[in-house]
C-alpha cells in the first residue's frame, strides 16, 4: 500500500508541474498549445521518473537508461488508453471533459499506470535463494 499511495503522489506531483508548466508557457509565453504540451509532458514524465526511481518504487539499483525506457512505455500507454476513455466519457456519457479527464485518469492509474511501473518499470530484480 506504501508503493501505491506514493506512485500516486509521485504522479499527481507530476501532473500538476505538467499543468502549470502547460499554462505558463501556452498563456504566459504565447507557445502553440501542442508543443507546450510536448514540452510540459516531457518534464511531466522525467519528473514522474525520477520521483518512482528515487522515493516510490525506491530502485536505484536498476539501470537507470533501461528504466526510463519502460517508464517511457507505460506513460505512453496510459496516455493512449486515458485519450480513448476521455473520449468515451465525454462523446458516449455526455460527461463534462474535467469530469471525464478526472475519471479517465483514475482508472488509468490504478488498472494501467501502477501495475505496469510496479511489475514493468521499476521490477525488483528476483532474490536468488541460497
């Protein structure tokens, strides 16, 4: 439970620099809103990285390359598989988009995003018995 809530502190604490980072540069600094999207996701998944690598998952033993490869895989995913539940939610379900976006991404965290940097990402290599 420990590894889960902070997965999930590690993620929201990512999502929220995405944000801001999102806002600043698209309102602030007048860049097209799809490559401040690229930009902020960028930072967002070398933050969320190096928050599983460090404190979540506490793996600094792996090679760190190979892990933000698969780290790269994961967020990649849920990102496909959050964009077609949005949609669901919003096009399907009538749901206003925040609400969607909100529901779209919990379930993406706890049947995607957690299991896959868990078991994929950030695997603790198999202790050999003696």
């Amino acid at each position: 439970m420990k590894t889960l809530f902070r997965c999930a502190g590690s993620s929201l604490a990512a999502v929220a620099v995405e944000f801001v980072l999102l806002t600043v540069l698209v309102s602030l600094l007048h860049v097209f809103y799809l490559a401040g999207a690229l930009v902020a996701g960028a930072v967002g998944l070398l933050l969320a990285f190096l928050l599983n690598r460090s404190w979540a998952f506490s793996d600094g033993r792996g090679r760190p390359w190979r892990q933000l490869f698969k780290h790269t895989l994961v967020v990649t995913g849920g990102i496909g598989l959050g964009m077609l539940l949005l949609w669901i939610a919003v096009h399907q379900l009538s749901l206003p988009y925040q609400l969607g976006w909100l529901a779209s991404g919990s379930i993406v965290f706890f049947v995607w995003t957690f299991p896959m940097q868990r078991f994929f990402a950030f695997r603790a290599a198999p202790a050999f018995a003696a």
